[in-house]
C-alpha cells in the first residue's frame, strides 16, 4: 500500500505532529488517508496513548477499522478495534480505535480530559456533519484547558482545510496530498421527467451493464427507492448480483456490498449517500448517479425533523462520481443534463444549520458553556434554532428557568440518546416500563427495524419475534440504554421529579411511555375519516387513508414527515379516550376561556378542559371571574383601539384637547398601554355597560395639577365671548382650533380673539340669530370693516328684530332683541 498518495506526505504529517499538537490533512477520495494515518501515528514518541479516528458513518467506522486491521495482517478488535452503537470489537490491546462521531461527543462528555488518550483525528470533516462540528468544538475547548499535549488532526477532502486551519489557531500546518488521478468519463444521461426513479434508475443501470465492465454502484436518495429499484432489476436481470447499501443493512450485508464478490460475480451495488466517502467499494469503476440527495432537517414550525429531498450538490456529485475511479479508470453515469450541472448548489448545508439543535444544547448546558458563541465553530449555532432547543429542554424538564442544566437533565445527558427519547426512557422507570421504552428509542432512531409501518406497537412486536443478527444486536443496545437509566435514578440521592409525569399505578401502555418524550406531538383525530390530526403542540398533522392506525380516536406520534402544515405521521401508537383520561388526566387543564364577541360587543366565558391545544370539552361558564372578564376586555381595547369605548362627548374633546397641547399620558398610544391601571377597574361584562361619566372621571384623573394647569393655558376648553355667552373649543375642525358664535356676541370686540399662552387666533364661525353661518374668519376687524356691510343690508331684511349696527365694534354686546336691548339701556 506504499504506492497510496498520502504515503509522499505522511513525513510532512508525522513531523508537524512532532512540532506542535494541531494539523490540517487535505487528501482527496483515494488518497488513503483514512486507512493510513492512524496507524503510521503510533510508533511517535508522543504517541503513547491511544488514537482516536472518527467516521461520519457506522459502515464507514467498521470498514476503516477492519481494512486497517487486514493491512496489519489481524483481525479487528486486536490493534485496530471500532466501536458504532450496534456492534463493537475492542480489546484491551486496542491502540487505534474507529467510533462515529456522536459517541465520540457522548466519551468527552464522560471525560474531558481524554485520559489515555493521544491524539483525535477528524476524518471527513467536510461533511460538517453536527456531532462532528460539536466534537470538534469540545476538544478543542479541552486541549486548550487540560491536555495542551492532546493531538488534533482534522482531515478533509476539500480545501474547506484552510478554514478548519484558521479555526485551530494561527500557525497551524496545511499538509496536502495529490489523489491518484485516474481517467473518469461522464455520461450526461439527462432527466426523464416522465418515468418514476426506480424506473429511469433500472433503464440507466441497465445501460451500464451491457455497454461497460466492472461493478457498478447506483446511488439512490433512499432505501425506499433501493427497493423498488432493486425490484425492477430482478425483472430484467435475474441473475445479476444485486445488492442494498444502508444504514439499515445487515453488517455482514454492507460486508458484502463493499467487498467484491467471493465469486467473482459482477456486482451491482444501490447505495444512498453512505457510499459517498469514506468507503471504498472494491471492484467498483462505474457509478450510477440519480442527482438526488435526502437530508434531515429541522422544521421549527412543526417541532419535528423531517426528510426532505434535494437536488444532489456539485460537490456530492463530485464525490459519487469519484467512487468509479478509485482503483483505475471509470465512468460514472448522471441522470441529469450536462447544462443544468452548474445551477446545482456547490455544496451541501452543514447540519448545524439545518438540524434540530436540541441535543447540541442539551450537550452545551452539561458542558457548562453558558454562551455557545464562546467556543469555537466554523459555524455558529443560528440563534433561533438554539431558542427553539432550549425551549424544548426547558419543556423536558433538562434545563431550569435560568436556562442551566438541571439534575433531570444531567441524567439525560448520561445517555446516547437524543433529549426527547433520554426523557421517555427516564421517565419510564418510575413504572418499570424502562425496558420497553428504550426498545421505542431504538425503533424511532433505528430506520427500517420491525418492519416499515406507521404503527409503532406493531414494529414493536415485529422487533421482538425477529431473530435476525441486526435485531438481536438492537435489542441488547436497549437492554444496556433501560439499564443505564435505572442506573442513573438509582445513583440520585434524592427522586427526580420528571415534568407532568406523575402516572397512576401499573404498567402503562407503550402510546404513554412515547407520548412522556413527545408531549407536543400527542393527537386527536379532526375528521372522521381520520386524515386529519391536531396536536397538544398546535400543530396539523395527517395520517395516510391506508395506515393501520386510521381508527384511532388518539395518537402518541413519535415521527412526522413533510412540511410544517400537514407533516405525515410516519411513526404513531394508538391511545383510547380512556387511556388518555388514565395515564395523562394530569395534563389535562380545566378552566375558563374568554372569546370576544364583535358584533355584541361582549365577552363570551366559556368553561374548557384542554390537553395543550386539543379542547376535550367547552361548556358556557355563567360566573366567570370577573376581573378576568375586565381584563379581557381591557386587552382588547389596548389591542383595537379606544375607540371601542362609549366616550362621551366631553372625553372626545378632552383627549382631544390634550393631543393639542402635547399631554402624552392622555395619548393614544400612552392609554392602550395603561389599560390595566385605569380603564380595568371601570369594567363589567360589556363594554356598552361602562358608564360615560366615570369614563371621563378616570380619563381626567390620569392627569396631574401640574398637567391639568397646562391643558387649561395651552388648550382651555372654552371661549367666553363678550357677550358673557361660553362657547366650547372646536380642537379637531380641520381648519385649526374653531368656535361657533352669534355675531351680536362680539359686538364692541376690534380685535381678533385669540386662546392659549401665547395666545393664537380662534377660527371664528359667525352665525345669525338662527344660528345658520355667516362668515368664517381669522380676522374679525377686517370683517367688521368689510363684508359686514353686505351681512347688514340682507340681515335686516331677514332679522329686522335685531341690531345690524353700521360700526359693531362701537356697539355693546348683546343677544337681545333692538327693543330688549334699548329697554335695558334705558333702565342703566
């Protein structure tokens, strides 16, 4: 293997190793990096511990150690030794040991330190999978805390390494090693929209088989459509060897599918994206590519994480391509147009930007990291995400109201489980039903165990007939997660009170033990044909016409897929009526709605008993609470508006008047926010009962001597004429500041009335006896000695009872009649 090309770089390596704790390894697909470098570490005089490799993939964790074990002439668990969740071989001799990177996370939470261990290496660090950013981020946090001799070797297929080098510190070495370039040709296939995948797959792979030699690897987005691909092959090529490559896959069957045939049958491999690095599949020099790619991501709408497909990146199309000329000269066919190649993204998200961030910040809040921007991220954690997730801890119960880490949490934390499925395990316990939660942890993190249905009590009994290797291996994994949780609740000096959980006694049924990790996602059916779901979290949810479960009244949901709004529940136990009433009585709130009724202009009491968002029954409650009904109705003002409010005229002009003169507290904006200090002791059942006159009194009473002194000045209310007659002060005529008054009233005025400190002219509207306008004026001199003399020559006509003086202002003012007047005259 001396002829691989990271043996013309492994010197550089070995030596900047020497020189100082941290390195860059940028090795393209084929280089041998994976295979290589561990091993060529352990004979450095700081190596003196063990090395820890870490793989994005179980296939890939256990193909790396077996084929470095093979190239030491062992088996694995001797030197080299691996360890995934469902199998493991390791030894007390060990020295390089392979494991994925969320148990990686799960061991530095256990030991900081790394005790006995020399060096980490972070292989495919480009897939910028989230346990791998995580893992990275802690260690390095560690290495500069407690082990500054601790090695840190991050290897990438991309030049995404001069990042990860700027991330580990200035002065870290970028060590580059060339790929063996061996000659790939493409095939643009172009996209054929009018077949299904698995057909257009089955026609191209087809094509392969008879115009090349070699094994041919076909990468499909999953393992459904692996199978029906798989289906349609078996038609038309009986004999082929035809095999799957997934997580879901046997060990011996993934064996299988990388290694070439015993035989030396021609293979054809159908893969999902596990296929795309890491793995070197022997005898391989054709691929099959669909350009489609399937990723988790985190709905936050919905709560849940779904499987969306994508359009494959430029990157990951690069990847699979490459698969064909790892060992000489291939060909890779792409079902897409050699045009459309360009727009296709150039590389895929990484993870902490897409996934449910629960299990990152449960991790951070056991770490102590207060602030998760103090570490070190090539990307860090979107805040929303991380809201999203504390919300959800909080709701577990694993964080306090100060966002720490509680001592429930902690002990979820304890196991290698995602925060929701720790919490259902946990929970269990305290009825002894630990064992069977953790056989739901399993199926909901184990795709495709116990079969495929939407009922997870059948996958369940599935599970537990089958003898297969791959389900006797889950099931001792669940074994060890129920008795790691009893083990922690035993250890605790004190019970833990888990979050409404307190159950009646017995044995509760699994749909209650699923329902204790995801209290949001339990549902009641909306329809009767039971399509149509709601959720305690508030969320819609649908269930397919031909599941198992449409009968049922309720659903424990553990997993749905699709959007926010109708997301499919792909994963659910039934519950009845009278189980939910049972085992989840205690989360059942009674109490008293209040619903505002527009066109009565009143409140509605409505007496309800709620399971988060599910209303179980609603009833009229005929003796509310009274200052609960007030304070309804106050929001509602604050919300619309006062002008639901009965003002009376005199609070009209009021707020008004204030808004003139600047008063804030009597502001739109200030009242609607004080709703609850002045308006809700004034209030009943109605907004129509709230009596003018206290309105107005409150109204007043929100203003001081001090506030009330200036509203006199600036905006008095009234204007008192010479006449002695009050006229009320128009603040809100569109021509500013306005007064109606009878011309008779001004007489003996040669100046224009003003209002306010300073004073401002008053818009006059003069009016006859009859109170119909005359003139409307700013200027009451220019009146009088203008346009007076036409009012007087067709008002004397029309009033001939009443003064019409040739000079008003030499006149004393008066309302009365001529003869009234000269009457009063001639008694003074």
């Amino acid at each position: 293997m001396s002829d691989l090309p990271i043996h013309a770089v492994l010197p550089d390596l070995l030596a900047a190793l020497r020189a100082g704790p941290k390195a860059v390894l940028i090795a393209p697909p084929g280089a041998g990096k994976t295979t290589a470098v561990a091993p060529a570490l352990l004979g450095q005089p700081w190596c003196t511990g063990s090395v820890i490799v870490l793989s994005p993939r179980r296939v890939a964790a256990r193909a790396a150690a077996e084929r470095m074990a093979e190239l030491l002439g062992e088996p694995a668990g001797e030197t080299i030794g691996y360890l995934t969740r469902l199998d493991s071989k390791r030894s007390a001799r060990t020295r390089v040991l392979v494991m994925t990177e969320a148990i990686f996370v799960s061991t530095i939470q256990r030991d900081p330190e790394l005790a006995g261990v020399s060096a980490v290496l972070f292989d495919e660090a480009h897939e910028r999978h989230l346990d791998s950013d995580l893992g990275l981020a802690l260690v390095l946090e560690s290495a500069a805390v407690l082990r500054e001799d601790l090695r840190v070797l991050v290897m990438s297929a991309t030049l995404d390494g001069a990042r990860f080098a700027a991330l580990l510190g200035a002065g870290t070495p970028v060590i580059e090693s060339a790929g063996k370039a061996w000659p790939l040709a493409l095939r643009w296939l172009g996209a054929r929209t009018e077949l299904r995948l698995d057909e257009a797959m089955a026609a191209a792979i087809l094509t392969a088989w008879r115009e090349e030699s070699g094994d041919i690897l076909a990468f499909l987005p999953g393992v459904g459509e692996i199978e029906r691909t798989r289906e349609r092959l078996a038609e038309r090529l009986p004999a082929a060897l035809v095999l799957p490559l997934h997580g879901q896959c046997e060990p011996a069957a993934q064996r299988a599918a990388i290694r070439r045939d015993p035989q030396g049958r021609r293979r054809i491999v159908l893969a999902t994206a596990i296929a795309e690095t890491s793995l070197t599949l022997e005898g391989v020099s054709v691929v099959v590519d669909a350009g489609l790619s399937r990723r988790a991501e985190f709905d936050k709408a919905a709560g849940v994480t779904r499987l969306v497909t994508h359009t494959a990146s430029q990157a990951a199309a690069a990847q699979r391509a490459g698969r064909a000329a790892r060992q000489g000269p291939g060909v890779a066919y792409r079902l897409w147009e050699e045009a459309a190649h360009a727009g296709r993204p150039p590389f895929d998200p990484p993870e902490m930007l897409v996934s449910d961030l629960a299990p990152l910040a449960l991790t951070l809040a056991q770490w102590g990291a207060a602030d998760p921007a103090a570490l070190p991220w090539l990307d860090p954690p979107p805040a929303p995400a991380m809201g999203a997730a504390r919300d959800l801890l909080t709701q577990l119960g694993a964080l306090d109201a100060a966002g720490r880490i509680s001592p429930h949490g902690q002990a979820m934390a304890t196991l290698p489980l995602e925060p929701r499925l720790a919490h259902m395990v946990l929970d269990a316990v305290a009825s002894g039903s630990e064992d069977d939660a953790a056989v739901l942890a399993l199926l909901l993190q184990e795709r495709g165990l116990g079969g495929r249905s939407d009922d997870l009590h059948a996958r369940f009994d599935s599970l537990a007939r089958d003898r297969s290797a791959r389900a006797q291996a889950s099931r001792k994994l669940a074994e060890r997660w129920a008795r790691a949780a009893r083990g922690v609740r035993q250890a605790q000096p004190e019970p833990v009170e888990v979050p409404a959980q307190r159950q009646p006694n017995g044995a509760p049924p699994l749909g209650v033990l699923l329902a204790a990790g995801f209290p949001d996602l339990l549902a009641r059916r909306r329809d009767p044909a039971g399509e149509q779901w709601l959720t305690a979290g508030g969320r819609g949810l649908r269930l397919d016409p031909a599941s198992p479960l449409i009968r049922a009244e309720w659903l424990a949901v553990g997993e749905a897929q699709g959007e926010a709004k109708g997301a499919r529940i792909t994963a659910a136990i039934a519950l009845t009526e009278t189980e939910v009433q049972r085992w989840l009585g205690n989360r059942i709130e009674r109490r008293t709605t209040l619903r505002w009724i527009a066109e009565e202009r009143r409140v509605e009491a409505l007496l309800e008993q709620r399971l988060g968002a599910i209303t179980l029954m609603r009833v009229p409650d005929p003796r509310p609470e009274p200052g609960a009904v007030a304070r309804f109705l106050a929001a509602r003002v604050a919300e619309e508006g006062l002008g639901l409010l009965p003002l009376s005229a005199a609070s009209a002009a009021l707020l008004t008047r204030a808004g003139f003169a600047g008063l804030e507290v009597l502001s739109d904006a200030a009242l609607r926010g004080a709703v609850e200090d002045w308006l809700v002791p004034l209030l009943g059942r109605r907004l129509d009962d709230l009596d003018p006159g206290r309105l107005h009194e409150a109204l007043l009473a929100r203003l001081d001597y001090a506030e009330r002194q200036a509203l006199d000045q600036v905006a008095p209310a009234q204007f008192r004429s010479p006449a002695g007659t009050a006229h009320a002060i128009d603040y809100a005529d569109p021509g500013g500041p306005a007064v109606e008054v009878r011309v008779q009233a001004l007489f003996g005025l040669d100046r224009h009335p003003g209002f306010g400190q300073p004073a401002r002219p008053l818009l006059l509207k003069l009016t006859d006896p009859g109170g119909k306008p005359l003139q409307t004026t700013r200027d009451l001199p220019g009146f009088w000695r203008g346009s007076w003399k036409d009012v007087v020559k067709d008002m004397k006509g029309r009033y001939p009872k009443h003064r019409w003086p040739e000079a008003p202002w030499e006149e004393d003012p008066s309302l009365k009649t001529k003869n009234a007047f000269a009457r009063d005259k001639g008694r003074s």
